[in-house]
C-alpha cells in the first residue's frame, strides 16, 4: 500500500530525513518510535503534504501512485489521515462544519453521493457514542479550548468518519487517561481490516499493548535504524534509544 | 473652491426646479445653505486629517450628471434583499435614488411606522418634518454632508411611534446603475425613533451593471429614550462606483443604536458613523465587516462620542483584503468631560490574503473624563496557514478551506448583529462572496478524478 524509498525531506534547508525505507503492506500496522526531534512527525507531514516539507531525494508510492505530486486534500481523498501530534485549533468553524466538509469533499473525490445533514448527523452521532464524545464538542468551534485529551479524541473522531485507508498516528497516546487511550485504541483497532494499514507514532510501549504492532521501526537521526517485531519495543522500553542513536554514528 | 466643484453643482439651477420640496421656504433656505457651504469647502482632500488615507480621485476624473427618472431600466427580480424568500418584508425601493412604488411594498408595515420618500414626508407632515431634517447631520466643516443637502433628490423618511415595537425587518433599497454615462445621486434618510420604539433597518446599496456613478448618501436618526434601532446596511455597488455615506445619529437615554454595515464592493467607499450618545444608559453597537478586491478601496470611519455618564459603545470591525484591495479603519472614541463610568471598547481585526493588499488603521481614544473603561486593539494578519494545512489534510479543496478560513474571520463581526434573522443572512452573504471570489471546491474535485484508488 505505501512505499517509502530513499525518502530525504528538508524543512527550511535543513535535512531532517535522511533516507527512509519503508514498505507497508494492507493489513498491516508499524510503529514508529524514536527519540524527540528525530523526525517522526517530519515523516507524518511529509506523507500529508505539508507545505515547507520539500522532499529533496526519494519517492512515496501509495498504492503504487507518486504520492509527492499530489496536493494534501488529493492524498485525503485517496485514504490518507493524519492524526496530528498538535491538532490545530480553529476559531469561527464548528467541528460539526468542519467534519461535514470533510467527509463530503473526501466522499466526491472517491466518487460518493455527498451526504444531506441528517445522513451526517446519523454517522457522526454513532461514532461520538463509539467514541465517548460529548455532543458539545461538536458544536464549538474546531479544537478551540479543547483539552489535550479531547483534541486527541477528536482526531480519532475525524479518523473515524473518514475512513482512511492509511491512517498515521502521531503521539495520538501522549495526553491521554487511561480510558481514553482504550477508547483511542478502540477506534484504532475497529478500523484495522485487510484492505487497511496503520502507521502508529508513540513513545509508549503501553499504547503498543492495545494496539499491537506486526512491525516497529525505530527512527533516530533521520534513518530507521532499526526494525524488528513487537517484540523491539519492549527492549526499547529497557534500554532506552541510547544504542539505537550510537549505532547511526 | 475648486474647478470640480463646480461640476457637481453646475447643474443646480437646472434641476432645482424638480427636487423635492422645491419653493418651499425653508427648505430652499437649507439648500442654499449647503450649496454656499460645498462651495467654500469643495471636496475633501489628503490635506484634511480625516481624508489623508482615502483620496477622492474617482471623482476627479468624471463629470456625473444628476441622475434622473428616466435613468435605469431595473428588472424587479434585480433588486438585492436579505430575505429572498419572505415577499412580505416590507420595502423602499430607489433606482438612483428616485423612488420607484411600483417596486416598493409599503402596504404591510406595522401600525405605528410610517416609511416615506423625501417627497412623501413633505405632505404628510411637513411640520413634523422641517423640525428633524438637518438636526443631526451638520454641514459645518462636512462639505458631503453639505453637498447632499444642496442636492438632495429622494431618500426614506421613517418614524416609529412611540413603544412600537416591530420585529420583522423593514428594508431600504438603493440600486444604481444602468445609466447613459455616469450619474450622481443624493439620497437623504431620516430615520426617527419616538420614545420606547423598537425596529429594523436594514439599507442596501448595490451596483447594477457596468459603468461609474457617485453616491452621496446622508442619514439622520435620532433614537429617543428608551428606543432601540438596529441599523444594517449592505454595501455591494459596481466595481467603478464612488459611494460615499455617512450616518449621523443621536441616542438618548436608555436607548439603543445597533449597527452593521457590510461592504462587499465600490471601486471607493467610504462609510462615516458620527454617533453621539446623549442620554444616560444610551448604548451604542457599531460594527461591520469588508471583503474587497482588486483595486477595492474601503474606508470605515466612525467617531462615537460619549456626551454623558454612564454610556457604552462596543464596536467591533472585521475585513479581508485580496488583490491589491485597500482598507481604511479610521476609530475615534470620544469621552467627554461629564461623561464618567463610560464604557467603551473598539476592536479592528484585518486578514490580508495578498501581499499587494493594504490597511491603514487608525484607531483612536480620546478622553476628558477620570473614571471610565475604555480599550481598542487592531490586529493585521495573514491566512494561517497551518489551520488551512489542517483543513486541506482532511480533504477539504484549498479553495474551500480558505473559503471557511475566511467566514471563520468574519464571523466575530457577524455575532455582533442581535436580530437572529439578519445575522443568519448575513452569514450566508460571506459565505457566497467568499466562495465567489475563487473557483469553487467542485471544480478542485473534478480535477482530482485524474487519481482513482481501488
Ligand atoms: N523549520 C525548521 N527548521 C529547522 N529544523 C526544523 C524545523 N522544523 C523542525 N525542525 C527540526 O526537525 C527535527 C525533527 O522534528 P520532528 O517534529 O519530526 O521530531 P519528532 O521525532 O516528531 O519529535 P517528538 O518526539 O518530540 O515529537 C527537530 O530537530 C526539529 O527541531
Ligand atoms: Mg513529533
């Protein structure tokens, strides 16, 4: 489904990515972890499309189509979510606005009736519930005045109603109770299905026992330096990244 | 007194004879007063304080005739409303500014409200209103003001009676354009609020058709103790249109003047608010938003005085510039020396979506009085760009985000307008200007059926 080769990306005329390889087949599910500042969540934008995130080397095939030509609403509609480590706060459009454009706007590009408010409606109530979201959250304005754990419940929300083949998920654990990362988890695991992949960003082995991994990966400096099983993260959880990090010296 | 002066007033003994009120004493008297004024001061230049942002070169380089009768051919459905849906709202309609009745509705206002042209006002009660015109727009030191009294040709003379209370809105229309060569026109409002009433305004100026043409408008209202007025107005004229308005208002006690003006078009416009708050617990609301491109140039200048204690004014403008638009936010609040425990807040937020665009602000407190509260912030910025990242990682077209990012903007404008009716309409006014101004989400989507995903 996805195809990193090679992959070097630059942030204003810094090279923070380095060479990536990495192949993610349906079905599947890879974390990735790493040390701050390795550039995990530079892969996560680079994969969405973020303007400034120039790729200088490499290629990005999903489902065998260049994704580096496409515009970022191009990659959504063609099954790629971001669930952002920061989720952006909007003032002025509610979520329920934001969610209906999105969803409707993902639905003409594969080629879908769009839906009318009371089809939205039904869809949207059944994963707030799913999900434990108060009805509130919808009305106020995107993220605004959110707390952490709420921003990160509305990313798996907006997952959730998109129904992404390629869904990335950036520190979506960090903030979280403890019931709200089974309910993350939940969302997660709900969607997992042959035809779907899941590319998970965490620090934490806990968030890996909900949501178990057939692959991780760990970033440090730029490069995978290593990958394994899920077996990887729990040594990680024991040594720490020191020797991952020496290892690229 | 300048050359281009003169053009504006070389046709006065010409159409004198047909203006309204024409011969009769006192009103003759306060035309020539006006005309005597425009003449020494001719129109306002860059070397006046207020006028050194916004230059009145559109009208240098046209001669305008008075427009006439016999100028626009408008076809009813043209005419702009805020309620398409709704034939029952009561309204005034002007085609460069000469009343049309067959366009009007007058037949189902409320009891206690009478809504006439200059004309009409005339007849019905001439006494009632040679003592309010003029009372609250001064031509001293205001050559527009001054020209318009000289040339005044119709306008909507309204008076709500005393604890009527009317909540349907009631509308004023101007429309211009369509003209043999460009026109000037002179409409002249009074809007009179007796003690305890209560209604809606809502006045429009749109352009019809190509071609440019010089709007001088003046209002007058006075809103008695206890009233509340709630003013909005629609400024969407041609791309070569000169309009420029200014209100004058007097709140008394107790009372209310709620106003919003949006402006979506005019290759100048200009909107003046001078509000004067002379009655204890008087309130007054003065918002409004913009949304300008090309070579659009906006200017909002409004002066609210504070006469007495315990007043408040909120005001709260929002505007967004394209293109090589320009804006103009000129906000003075004054506080008198009497006028303790005032309240007073002024904001004026820009959102520049080109580099080309820009906005002089100029917000301004001045105050005589020790014990009040009083602030004002003004802010420019560009689109964020990481919301409008977020929007597009969720599949929504660029165009479409911005389009959101833009209403999103506006709207702290917008909740200002209490009447829920209007602030819905207006709502959807700025989301179809916004989705006007660049290609429409459909036409990204289309694009993108190139990639198909089994
Ligand atoms: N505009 C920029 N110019 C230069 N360096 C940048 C810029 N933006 C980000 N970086 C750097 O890129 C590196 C990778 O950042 P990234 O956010 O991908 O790290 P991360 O692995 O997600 O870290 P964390 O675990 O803290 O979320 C960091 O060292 C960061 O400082
Ligand atoms: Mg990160």
């Amino acid at each position: 489904m996805l195809h990193i080769k090679g992959l070097h990306v630059s942030v204003d005329d810094t090279e923070i990515l380095k060479g990536i390889d990495l192949i993610i087949k349906s079905g599947e599910t890879h974390a990735i972890m790493g040390p701050n500042g390795s550039g995990k969540s530079t892969l996560g934008y680079a994969l969405a499309g973020r303007d400034g995130y120039e790729v200088t080397r490499g290629e990005i095939l999903f489902k065998d189509h260049d994704l580096i030509e496409m515009s970022p609403e191009d990659r959504a509609g063609a099954g790629i979510f971001l669930a952002f480590q920061y989720p952006v706060e909007i003032p002025g459009v509610p979520n329920t606005t934001f969610l209906k454009e999105a969803l409707n706007s993902v639905r003409r590009y594969r080629g879908e009736e769009e839906l009318d408010a009371m089809e939205f409606v039904k869809i949207v109530r059944e994963k707030t519930k799913e999900l434990g979201i108060p009805d509130d959250m919808l009305k106020r304005p995107v993220n605004v005045g959110f707390s952490g754990g709420e921003k990160k419940r509305n990313e798996v929300l907006q997952m959730a109603v998109l129904n992404p083949a390629l869904a990335i998920l950036d520190e979506t654990d960090s903030g979280l109770d403890i019931d709200a990362l089974k309910v993350v988890a939940n969302g997660v695991n709900t969607l997992r299905s042959p035809e779907r992949a899941t590319l998970v960003i965490t620090h934490y082995q806990r968030l890996l026992e909900h949501i178990v991994p057939d692959f991780v990966h760990v970033l440090a400096k730029g490069k995978i330096q290593c990958s394994g099983g899920k077996e990887l993260a729990l040594e990680l959880e024991e040594k720490g990244y020191a020797e991952f990090a020496q290892a690229a010296e | 007194m300048n050359s281009n002066t003169d053009t504006f007033l070389s046709d006065y003994e010409a159409v004198y004879p047909g203006l309204p009120g024409s011969g009769v004493k006192w009103l003759d008297s306060i035309r020539r007063c006006g005309m005597e004024e425009f003449r020494a001061q001719g129109l306002p230049t860059g070397r006046t304080e207020d006028w050194k942002y916004t230059r009145l070169r559109s009208l240098e380089d046209t001669i305008f005739r008075p427009a006439t009768l016999e100028d626009g051919e408008v076809d009813v459905n043209q005419l702009p409303t805020l309620f398409s849906g709704d034939s029952m709202v009561p309204r005034i309609v002007f085609v460069n500014g000469c009343l049309k009745t067959e366009f009007s509705c007058m037949d189902n206002l409320p009891d206690g409200v009478t809504v006439d042209s200059l004309r009409g006002a005339m007849d019905r009660d001439p006494e009632w209103f040679a003592s309010h015109l003029g009372q609250v727009g001064c031509i001293d030191g205001n050559p527009l003001v001054a020209l318009n009294t000289a040339m005044m040709n119709s306008g909507a003379v309204v008076r709500v009676h005393k604890d009527t209370a009317v909540e349907k809105p009631i509308e004023m229309i101007f429309v211009a354009g369509l003209t043999n060569g460009p026109v000037a026109y002179y409409p002249r409002n009074l809007i009179v609020m007796d003690e305890g009433a209560d209604a809606t305004f809502i006045q429009h100026h749109t352009g019809l058709g190509g071609g440019p043409y010089f709007v001088n408008s003046v209002t007058e209202i006075e809103v008695s103790g206890n009233a509340r007025l709630r003013h909005y107005s629609v400024q969407n004229e041609n791309v070569e249109a000169t309009h420029l308005a200014s209100i004058h208002v007097r709140v008394g006690c107790d009372a209310t003047y709620e106003a919003f003006c949006m402006s979506t078009g005019g290759r100048l416009s200009r909107n003046e608010s001078f509000v004067r708050l002379e009655g204890s617990g008087g309130h007054c609301g003065l918002n409004g938003a913009y949304m300008m491109r090309g070579k659009e140039h906006c200017d909002n200048t409004t002066l609210i005085e504070h006469m007495v204690p315990y007043t408040s004014c909120r005001e709260v403008f929002k505007g967004v510039l394209d293109d090589e638009s320009r804006s103009v936010f000129q906000g003075k609040i004054t506080v008198h020396k009497d006028a303790q425990k005032t309240d007073g807040r002024m904001l004026s937020k820009t959102l520049l979506l080109s580099d080309r665009a820009e906005i002089d602000t100029k917000p301004e407190l001045e105050i005589y009085a020790d014990d009040v509260k009083c602030a004002h912030g003004a802010t420019t910025g560009q689109l964020n760009t990481e919301a409008l990242f977020y929007l597009r990682s969720r599949g929504i077209p660029d165009a479409l985000a911005r389009s959101l990012l833009v209403e999103s903007f506006i709207a702290e404008a917008i909740e200002e307008i209490s009447h829920l009716d209007v602030r819905a309409a207006m709502t959807g006014l700025v989301a179809s200007q916004s989705s006007n101004r660049r290609c429409l989400g459909i036409e990204i989507s289309e694009k993108s059926e190139g990639y198909k995903f089994e």
